[in-house]
C-alpha cells in the first residue's frame, strides 16, 4: 500500500496532501528542506495499525501553494492551514506530528486549538512557550551575527547559493546535520564571509538512511519550486513572536511526545537543554521524551522503525 496523493482547497492556498490507511487522523507536519515524502515510514506503519495518516507538502513546498508575500508564512497561517486540512478530509479531530519547523507547527496547532487536536508529537525541535524577547534580540545581545537564520533573513541571498546546484546543497545539507556528520560539522554557525554549504563538506558517501532514489526526489521537487518558500518561514520569525503574545508562557496539556536524535545539533545550545528540562512545566501531559543514540537532525529518516514505534505506542495509548 502506498500513499495517495490528492489536492485540497485549504485555508487560501491549494495542497497537495498524501494520505494512506482509514481510523482516527494522524496529521504530519515536515520541516525544512524536506515534503511529504519524509513521513513515509511512519505513514505505512501508522496506516498499518488501523489510523488514517495525512501528510501535506506543507504551505511553499512541493505540490502546494507557496505564495508570493512573506507575510503569509506566519505561523498562524501555518496552524490555520492545518485546521483547514482537517476540516478538509472530513474529520473531526486529529493527532498532530511535527518535525524541524514542523514541530513548532504541531505545538502551536496544539496550544491553540486543543479543540481540534486531541495530543501532539513534537520531533527535534522542543516545546517553548512564546517568550519576553523574540530571537533576533537575543542572538544580538549576544554578540552572535553569523547564526544560519540571521543568513535566511535577506531574500534571494540563500535561494541563489542552494540553487545554484540543488542536489550538492540538499546530499550536504542532509548529511552535516545527521548522525553519521563528524564533530564540528554543520551549518548553524556560519563562518564570516561565507554561505550556509561553507560548513556542510559534500560526503564521499551517502548515510546509510539516504538512498539515492530519495535525494533524488527531493532534488527534483526543490528543483521545480526552489527554496522561496520554506525560506520565507524563517522570515516571519519576529513576527511570530510578536502574533502569538497572547500565548505568554502557555503550557500544552494535552497528551504529547517528544522525540530527537542524540546528536542533533539543534539539541546543543544551552537554551535548548533548558527547554528539555523545563518540559513538566510546558508539557505537563507529556508521556515520554525520547533521545535516541547515535541519530541526528533527520529522526524520522535516520531512525524510521524506532520512531514508528514510539509513535505507534504512544497513538495506541491514548
């Protein structure tokens, strides 16, 4: 059984949306540079054990819309698309999964509308309520200027140099920031002078979990479409901070789960750790958080059998 890929008139925009099994929803949300054919693996698994599993390309990526204005990447367009996909399928509630940027996705989706989305999986990316200060602020009161998002926020700046050869930015892009990546590798600190592939050396092989079959999907997809449009989510950092005020120091109390490779450099910061421990505060409904060995950034891609299995467990448990 293989997905079906279909289009939805959702929230504005159109959306090409792959679905596979019948029974309670299971709404997945991917990241940055990624589409739906991330989720995959878990999709089969999930279809496999009785639930309905849906996964967008998400608003500018893919087969969906990605609109011209940057404004429109916010994330309340984001959750409002996602509240839109489910009315769209025709379902009354949905569990809700994100990975990358899709996490903040699925726990904003869950904070804001805990009518709609029964509980919540969060993968490398952790939960944290909106804060005082947004991030640009932060980073320049710490003297940090070359931070791989400061680098996103001119347009046309990173479009041109991962365009430039999309299937040498995506195969070095995938491997610094997975498991297999050596020590000091990886593109979140940029090195003055240079762009984002500068620190992502090109690999004599692919990981193991990466075929060529998969880069090259992903090459022909940001091929056709380019990179605008998951760029401009990074674009709408500020203003996110500033629409979701209302939000403050919320807590998410629904049942949720967090999931993370070991070696994700997104993990490494010390506000990251922070945000981990603060989880029986923020994630009061939490059933497990999980920090698997050896995987990187990719979980769902490096480690897809585990991760199925935590998410069938904790799907089966609700």
């Amino acid at each position: 059984m293989i997905p079906e890929l279909s289009y939805y008139n959702v929230n504005g925009i159109r959306m090409r949306v792959a679905t596979q099994g019948r029974g309670p929803l299971v709404l997945f949300c991917h990241g940055w540079p990624e589409s739906w054919y991330s989720w995959r693996h878990q999709m089969a698994a999930v279809a496999a054990a009785g639930f309905r599993a849906a996964a967008p390309d998400m608003r500018g990526y893919g087969g969906t819309d990605a609109p011209d204005d940057v404004d429109q990447y916010t994330l309340l367009h984001l959750v409002g698309d996602m509240v839109a996909l489910v009315a769209a399928l025709g379902e009354q509630d949905a569990v809700i999964v994100g990975h990358d940027w899709g996490a903040p996705v699925a726990w904003h989706a869950a904070l804001m509308r805990p009518d709609l989305f029964r509980a919540v999986v969060g993968m490398s990316v952790p939960y944290s309520p909106p804060g005082p200060v947004d991030l640009f602020t932060s980073l320049e009161k710490a003297g940090i200027r070359d931070f791989y998002i400061q680098y996103f926020q001119a347009p046309g700046v990173a479009e041109a140099e991962l365009e430039h050869d999309v299937r040498d930015s995506l195969r070095r892009i995938y491997h610094s920031a997975s498991g297999e990546a050596p020590e000091g590798v990886g593109f979140s600190m940029l090195t003055p002078g240079h762009g984002l592939l500068h620190r992502a050396p090109d690999p004599a092989t692919l990981p193991a979990w990466l075929s060529e079959e998969d880069l090259d999907h992903y090459t022909a997809e940001f091929e056709r479409t380019g990179f605008r449009g998951g760029l401009n989510w990074y674009r709408n950092i500020t203003r996110n901070w500033a629409l979701t005020g209302a939000w403050r120091d919320c807590p998410i109390r629904m049942p949720s789960l967090f999931v993370a490779g070991e070696r994700d450099g997104v993990l490494r910061p010390p506000p990251a750790r922070a945000q981990l421990a603060a989880f029986d505060r923020t994630l009061p409904g939490l059933r497990g958080l999980h920090l698997l060995p050896g995987a990187g950034h990719w979980i769902q891609r490096e480690r897809p059998d585990e991760v199925s299995r935590l998410l069938l467990a904790f799907l089966r448990g609700l």
